[in-house]
C-alpha cells in the first residue's frame, strides 16, 4: 500500500481499529497507525496534511 491508497487504508484501519472514531484521532497517531499496517510500504516523508484528511474522510465513510 502507498499513501494514495486512502480507501484500502481506510478499510484496513477500520478492521484494526474499530472502535475508534476517526474524527477523534490526531493526525501524528493516524500516521502512526498507517505505518504500522501489515503491507504498507512508503515513504514517511511523503504524507502530509492533505492525505492524512483523505485517510479520515475515507475511514469514515467505511463506518457508514
């Protein structure tokens, strides 16, 4: 997986962390959570603001 895989990310941190609200999180612990996850494979450096917001955008359309 690589940052611009928000959707598979998002099902992924779903299945992992279901009992969490994604509007809660801060960003520094999603980024966390997102490299920690079985087949991510990208460039820390390369995530930002703007996809970590899809990331929670796509988790929480997961939930609905």
């Amino acid at each position: 997986m690589k940052w611009t895989d928000t959707v598979t990310i998002a099902i992924e941190l779903s299945e992992a962390y279901p009992e969490v609200d994604p509007l809660r999180i801060r960003f520094t612990d999603l980024q966390s959570w997102v490299l920690a996850l079985p087949g991510f494979d990208d460039d820390p450096d390369r995530c930002g603001e703007r996809i970590l917001e899809a990331i929670q955008m796509a988790w929480l359309d997961e939930l609905d």
